[in-house]
C-alpha cells in the first residue's frame, strides 16, 4: 500500500529540494569564482629580464621611447602608455617590470623638462611658469596614493588593470581633446628669464620635506618583514606626512594666505568642497599612477586646464609634480628588486634627452603658430595612443591566458619576493 502525500505538501517538498538546488549551485558559483581571483599556490610572480646586448630591440625600442618621452614631456604626461608596450612587446620585459622601468623613464623626462621650464614665465602674468602652490596642494596626496598604488601592481590581476587602464584613459583623452577645441583661439608667447627667478624655495623646501620622509620610511619598511605590525606602521605614518603639508597648503589657501597665482585674480577664492576635490584627484591619480606605471600627470595635466591653468602652466606644473612623484615611485620599485639597474639608467638616459628635444621643438612650434593649445592636442594624443597600445596588449595577453588556462586571479603581497630584509643589501 503506497502513501500519498496531499497536493500542497508534494509542492512544499518540491520547492524545499529546488531551493536547495538553487543553493547548492549558487555557492558553487561563489567558489568558482573565489579560485579564479585567488589561488595561494598559484600566486608569486616571475619576473623576465631580457639580457642587455645591442639589437634591433633595442635600437627600436629606444626609437620609440624616444618618441614617447618627447610627447609625454610636451603634454605633460610622462608617456608610460607609450614606454610600458614597447618594454613588453619590443624588448621583452614582463609586464610589471615594463611598468616599473616606465617610471624610469618618466623620471628622467620629467628631470630635464623641469630644468627646461625654469628659465620660462608664465604667458600673461609675470609669475614662473611652473605653478608650485598647485603642486603643493596636490603632491602630497599623490604622493600617498602613489605608495598604495604601487602595492596594488603587486596585487592586481593584468586583466583588472588593462580594464581600468581603458575606461580612465577613454575618458581623460576625449575630455582633453574638447579642452583643447575650446582654447583654441586664446594664445599668448612665452617670455624668459634666469632659472634662480624662478624658483621659489618654500614651496620646493615643502615638497622636498615630503619626499625624503617618504624616502625614510620606504627605506624603513625594507628593514621589516613583509606584512609584519611594523611594515604596517611604516605605512600608515605616510598618512600624516601627506595630509599634514595638505592641509597646510589648503587652510592657507581658503584663509586667503597663499593664492594660485597662474589663475590671476581668480586664484584667490577657493571654497572647501573644491580643495577637498582637487586633493581627492591628487590621490586618485597617484593609485592609478602606481598600479599602472604611468605619471600622475596624465591626471593633473586635464585636472589644471579644467581648472582654467593656460596650457603651457599646466604641461609644466603636471611635470614639476611628476619629477617628485615618479622618482618616488622608481625608490619603491627599486626595493621591491621590479626592475634591473643597466636597463634602467640607459632608459632614463634616453627619455631624458628626448624630453628636452621634444621642448625645445614644441616651443618654437608654438612659436611660429601662436597656437599653444597645440600642447592639449599632444596631450590628448598621447593619452589616446596610450588607451590604444596598453589597452591591445592587455586585451591580447587576457585571451592568451584565457586559452592556456592560466591563473588570472589576485596575487598575494606577503608573498611577493621583492620585498623584506633578503633585500637589504640591494637597497644599500
């Protein structure tokens, strides 16, 4: 004799095991997906560091760094968009070392365009060109993001980076593009003067205070054991360090102190939601700058002309806060053993002499046609090729691991051989 169960009951019982099913499944998904992001046996990156020998690498990579470091100076950028492919796909390198070696390079363009731009003033008012209350208001904050960034690149999956390397750079080249349209027609001629009338030595002192404390406390942490309470500590005192100069600059900003002199009379009037947006970019880019090995200023070149700085005042300040930023970043690089010293000098070398080149040209360019939103449009050109070419090779080594069935999920910090007291040596 069989027992049956009533209607609703056999429907109840029904739904009870579907659920469970459902369930079941979901949390296989959730698992499926955790393995794919992270994997502890699976995670510790290797590096590849081509030997340095003369060759057809190396004369067309340094052809086409050249070339970057020319552009990147004018629009005052850095062109790690540009360095970063031509490292991985033309000499070879591992794409997180191609990352750091492009902040060498933007390191070395940015030295020499800063020296370049000393000895100019501003295009309407009788100011430097280079806008040092701007950068101390931004730098800090760059600063700190660019040492959290760098210990993303460490962490990020390639994927995650080339996705949101795509939409930032899109989206900061369009804006540029129509930045330039609208200041098409307003153009004026540089004047020059000596290098030491241009130097303004609280503001570089302050700036300066800010990069040997972040020296210190990298150099520091190299002395601790990756992850430990005392690594931690070491990084939290960055904190402080940056939105102490901050503030300083911000409060005496809004109290009427200090004025952001290449805006003319409109530099006089700042509000707090605008300080606390402009620090929040400043931040922004230098994770962005770290994780991607790019110069802060492919942020802070747009961010100024949006906040009505000339083209010329913008390239030069953008770079003058690069100089600090991508040297601090190539320290941090340098401690975490990401790049090989050989390679790095001869590309800072390069990058160096065609950034001055690439100013020198594009001033008397600007020159001939009055036009000196002419450096928007490099900027914006540069910006694009660099969504372009980083973007391509993202998306290809993506599907090449995809078809090797490579893992392509996170990678673990602690675990990362470059960092820790093995490398004292290194760092001495």
């Amino acid at each position: 004799m069989k027992l049956q169960l009533p209607a609703d009951q056999l429907h109840e019982a029904s739904a009870f095991v579907n659920g469970k099913q459902q369930l079941s499944n979901l949390s296989d998904y959730i698992l499926k997906a955790t393995d794919f992001l992270w994997q502890s046996d699976q995670s510790g990156y290797q590096h590849v560091w081509p030997e340095m020998k003369f060759g057809w690498q190396i004369v067309l990579g340094t052809i086409i760094g050249a070339f970057g470091a020319a552009f990147g100076s004018v629009g005052g950028i850095g062109g790690g968009g540009i360095f970063v492919p031509m490292l991985t796909l033309v000499i070879g390198f591992d794409p997180k070392s191609s990352t750091a070696l492009s902040k060498c390079m933007i390191m070395g363009a940015a030295i020499l365009t800063v020296y370049y731009n000393l000895k100019k003033r501003h295009p309407t008012i009788d100011i430097p060109i280079i806008d040092y209350d701007l950068v101390l208001l931004i730098q800090p904050m760059l600063m700190l993001g660019i040492s959290i960034g760098v210990a993303f690149s460490v962490v990020f999956a390639d994927w995650m980076v080339t996705v949101l390397l795509i939409i930032i750079f899109l989206g900061t080249s369009v804006k540029a593009f129509f930045k330039g349209i609208e200041t098409w027609k307003k153009e004026t001629i540089l004047k020059k003067v000596t290098i030491l009338e241009n130097l303004y030595w609280k503001e570089i002192g302050l700036l300066f205070f800010v990069w040997v404390a972040y020296l210190v406390l990298q150099i520091a942490k190299n002395y601790t054991t990756n992850c430990s309470a005392e690594y931690w500590l070491l990084n939290l005192l960055q904190v402080p360090v940056s939105v102490g100069v901050y503030l300083y600059e911000a409060i005496s900003l809004y109290k009427g102190r200090r004025v952001i002199a290449s805006k003319g009379d409109q530099g006089t009037n700042w509000q707090i939601g605008k300080l606390v947006s402009i620090s929040a970019c400043g931040f922004l880019a230098g994770i962005v700058g770290g994780l991607l090995g790019i110069g802060g200023g492919f942020i802070m070149g747009p961010l100024f002309l949006e906040l009505g700085i000339p083209p010329q005042v913008a390239s030069a300040t953008a770079t003058f806060g690069m100089t600090f930023s991508s040297s601090m970043s190539v320290v941090e690089y340098y401690l975490l053993n990401r790049f090989p010293v050989p390679y790095a000098l001869y590309l800072i070398a390069i990058s160096a002499i065609a950034a001055y080149i690439g100013q020198s040209v594009m001033d008397r360019v600007v020159n001939i046609f009055g036009r000196a939103s002419l450096i928007i449009f490099v900027l914006s050109f540069t910006i694009f090729v660099s969504a372009l070419s980083l973007g391509g090779v993202g998306i290809s080594n993506m599907v090449g691991k995809i078809n090797r069935d490579e893992y392509m999920g996170f990678e673990d910090l602690c675990k990362y051989g470059g960092i820790g007291m093995e490398n004292m040596v290194g760092v001495m």
